[in-house]
C-alpha cells in the first residue's frame, strides 16, 4: 500500500475522539463489536463520522470524486430518463444520499430546459452537515423559482410518485465481513487491543447466517454482507406507489462477486484520493465503502412486489440515455467546451475508468413502459 497523506494535528485530534467513542462501545459489547457496527459509527456518527464531519469529501480537494461531480454532462444525460418517468401525474423526484447537491442543481436545470420539472424534488439526507452544503449549492446555482421546489425529508415519504435516485448510496450502507474458515462461517468483527484489530467469532444462526449459507463459499474466503440494503430496497418498495427506482453504484452480480478468485471481499477506503483497504485506520477522516451485491438487490425488489425494470453498466445506460448526442451538440471546433466534456464522457463511459464497473439498476411499480436507459445492452437475465 502507498503511503498515505499524514492528517493535520486537528483531524487527528477528531479522529482520536470518534475511535474513543468506538473504544467504549467495544468495551460496553464485550470486547467486539460487528464491523457493519464500526462502519456505521466510523462513518455516521453525528459531528465525528466522516459523512457527519466537516471536511471536504468530494471533488479534488476531497477524498473521491463522483459522477455528477465530473461535469453536468452526467446530470444532463440522466434527465432524458427522468423526463420519461416524470410525465407521470403530479410526479415528484426523490434523491437519497445527495452528496454535495449537484446532481440536484444541475437534474433541475436541464429538466426545466426539457419542460419536464417535477412537482417537487426531495432530498433525503441522514447528515446535517451535507444538508447544509446542499442547501448552499442549490441556493446558490438555481433561480429562486426552482430552489422552491427543494424540499428535505427526515423520513421516507408515503405513496411516492415519480422517480427515486440512489447515485453512490449503496456502497456506503454498513456491511457486515463474512468469513468461511475450516471451523465453519464466522464473523469478522473488532476489537481493540492499544490499537483496532481484526477479531473472528462463530457467524451467529439467524437471518444472516441463512442468507451466506446460501451462497456456497469456498473455503478461507472472506466477502460482505448487507442486510441493511435490503432493508432499504424494502423500504423504498413500501414508499413506492407508482414509478420507479434508479439505483447508481460500484458492484457486480452475484456470480462475479463470490468468484473464488475474490477471496478478500471489495472492502475500500479512500482518503485524498488515495485508495486502500484498511478502515482501521484514519478513523472518521476516510470513506469506506463495500462493492454492491446487484443480484441480492434484485431479487430484494422483486420480493418486495417490484418489476426489476432492467440492469446494465453506467456505459450503457449513460449512451442510451443520449450522452454522445449532448456531446454532439457541442463543436469539437470550440476546444474550450468540447475538450472538458469530451474527457468527462470519455470517465463516465470508458471500460477502464467508470463504464463498466458502475451499474445501473431500476425498479418499477405501475409503470409499463420500457425505460429509454436499458434499451440496449441490459443484462438483468445474468442476475
């Protein structure tokens, strides 16, 4: 692993305070806790976690940078599908996880130019500090009659209508790490000992054991699980009332992600734009993320009553959708503009940058028609 940047005295000062926190309830479990338990605190604990803290996450003087971030070609392109969901009656957009709000700002601009606004546009947003920068974003790009239509939520709304957008939220959901030793599955959890360490205890029967029973791992073979993405497919499917559901994230089928080639799971963190796998370190100050599992989406949604409406690579959907004819209505003769869309496409649909790593997934419910993002290249028959 590369060196990583050293953090300034204050943001291990932070730090320090949030893995104290961590300490006492290890202490309070008897010496263990989960590592979904320490993700969600490492991550979620309001003023210390990384995505409750102040500091900058995305962009350059971030830690990673996502895809509305790259450049407003990719906000442009998603409002074609939007725009087709949104002539529903009285359909509103709901976005969960809205990062900086820029995906927002930049979806509401080109649905305004393409005469397809929503009614509303809701933002469910778990931390108070990204609400605030959202807020400010918003305010700050839309005209004042478009800010109006921003609304937050604390809760899931009740008989939604109209599309739901998760860009890069299912990654960040707590993983529980599964591990298949000669003694049986257990579960990788930490303890502490002067410093964070990996600990294993016998994987507890019950739902989780039944759910990784399932998916026949070789042996010494650890991967993750992630009950409480299910529990948000079911959530949004009991929202839902009529349209659809648009999942955006980093993850494979069920077939790629238990490969017996994949035998230390898809664990990351990413810290200044620095990527590693040991989220025992830099506590509160890194993101940490796990790849998505599409096939336990899937079929969580389908469960749930939901027509799994197609699932594809961000390539596809994203040139489906029209991103190269956007592109085209730029002259390749102004280099001034063209060149900086050109190079954003060529990151957002490119094999070996994020066209085929990240897939799209989409539910619906009352909603019949084909949707424009998967009408080539869906792959939802190798789920």
């Amino acid at each position: 692993m590369a060196s990583l940047p050293i953090p300034s005295p204050q943001q291990q000062a932070l730090s320090q305070q949030l893995a104290d926190l961590i300490q006492q309830k290890i202490k309070e479990n008897n010496g263990w806790i989960s590592f979904a338990d320490f993700m969600h605190m490492a991550l979620y604990t309001p003023s210390f976690g990384y995505y409750s803290g102040g500091a900058t996450k995305f962009g350059l003087a971030g830690d990673f940078v996502t895809a509305p971030e790259i450049s407003p070609l990719f906000a442009q392109t998603l409002a074609n599908q939007a725009a087709q969901i949104l002539a529903i009656d009285d359909a509103h957009i709901l976005e969960l996880g809205a990062g900086t709000g820029k995906l927002a700002a930049d979806l509401l601009l080109q649905l305004q130019a393409l005469n397809t606004l929503p009614a509303q546009y809701f933002i469910l947003e778990v931390s108070d500090h990204l609400r605030q920068i959202q807020h400010e974003t918003l305010q700050k790009k839309l005209p004042q009659v478009l800010f109006k239509r921003v609304v937050w939520l604390e809760k899931l709304p009740v008989n939604f209508v109209g599309l739901i957008i998760g860009n890069e939220v299912l990654d960040a959901i707590p993983a529980h790490l599964i591990v298949n030793t000669e003694a049986g599955l257990c579960e990788r959890g930490v303890s502490f000992e002067q410093t964070f360490i990996w600990q294993n205890k016998p994987l507890q029967k019950g739902n989780l054991h039944d759910e990784v029973s399932t998916y026949s791992l070789p042996s010494d073979y650890l991967t993750e699980a992630c009950p409480a993405a299910i529990g948000l497919i079911n959530s949004l499917a009991d929202c839902l009332k009529q349209g659809v559901i648009l999942m955006l994230d980093y993850g494979f089928g069920a077939a790629e992600y238990y490969h017996p080639q994949r035998n230390q799971g898809t664990l990351m963190c990413h810290y200044q734009h620095y990527a590693h796998s040991n989220p025992l370190i830099n506590i509160g100050l890194q993101d940490i993320t796990a790849h998505v599992n599409f096939t336990a989406i899937a079929d969580a949604g389908v469960a749930q009553g939901l027509s799994l409406a197609g699932y594809c690579n961000q390539a596809s959907f994203l040139i489906n959708c029209g991103m190269l004819d956007i592109l085209g209505q730029t002259s390749p003769s102004n280099m001034a503009v063209y060149a900086p869309l050109a190079a954003a496409a060529q990151k957002l649909i490119s094999p070996a940058e994020m066209g085929e790593l990240f897939k799209v997934i989409a539910f619906s419910k009352n909603f019949d028609e084909d949707l424009v993002g998967f009408k080539n290249g869906d792959k939802a028959h190798t789920l």
